[in-house]
C-alpha cells in the first residue's frame, strides 16, 4: 500500500523559538522539524517547502525562498562543474593551507588589493611586470637589484 502525504507544499517561518513554527498557505499554524540532505537555519519569513499528514508534525524538504543560513560540515567535499559562480556581499575563506592550481590565467580584478604576510613573501615567475599609474614605493633595510 502506498501511502501519500495530506500536506505538500509552501509553508511560511513565523517563529524560531520552541521550535520551528509555519503557516500553510490556507493560514493553518504548524510546527516542522528539518529533514534536508544538508544543514539548513532558517529565518523568519523564509518560504519552505514541507510534507506530512497533520499539520502539528511537518517535515522541511526544500527551500523555496530563504535568508537562512546553510551550513555543510564533512571531512571532504568534491565538486565537479564546468563553471562555479559566486555572488555575495562579502566572501571569507578561513584554511589552514590553501593550494590553486591554474592551466591558463589566474586573474583579479579589484577596487584595492592589499596582501599581508606574516613570514617570507615569495614571487617566482619566468618574467615580472610592474605598472603604476602614479608612485611606486620599495621600503626595506636591504635592497638587492640585479
């Protein structure tokens, strides 16, 4: 026997606290629990997509339109794509070693660069270009030209 689901369908975040709480798209108040393949906190007014039989005990198994958060923790991820696109206000990488390797140009583009390091600072390259529109600047206790 196959058993289908009275509910399927959108449901809107109204309250975090206690729980997660939503409202069906008839106005019905509901609780659900999250049941996605992948760590998903949402936020009040997010627009999740819930399944179950009463609307006391809904299951979230997608996101329709959210401003959660989502979280993936695993001791190795692989992505394998022709093109990857980020897009974001502000984007941190934190590793502990970090390695890129690039057949053609590696390039950025941006409004400043700034570069610190701690230790050696080491440039190797077949050849080196520097172009400045205004002043270039070499300060240091010994410099070795040539």
């Amino acid at each position: 026997m196959i058993e289908t689901a009275a509910i399927l369908g959108p449901a809107t975040v109204t309250s975090l606290s206690g729980g997660l709480s939503v409202n069906l798209p008839d106005g019905t108040a509901g609780r659900a629990q999250m049941a996605m393949a992948v760590t998903y906190e949402p936020a009040v007014g997010d627009r999740l997509l819930v399944i179950g039989n009463d609307p006391a005990e809904l299951f979230v198994i997608g996101v329709v339109s959210g401003r959660g958060k989502i979280a993936i923790r695993a001791e190795e991820i692989e992505l394998d794509a022709g093109k990857i696109t980020v897009k974001a206000e502000r984007f941190i990488q934190k590793v502990q070693d970090a390695y890129y390797w690039v057949a053609g140009l590696f390039q950025v583009k941006a409004k400043r660069q700034r570069t610190l390091v701690d230790g050696t600072y080491d440039l190797q390259a077949g050849r080196t270009y520097i172009n400045a529109d205004a002043e270039v600047a070499i300060d240091g206790k010994t410099i070795h030209l040539g």
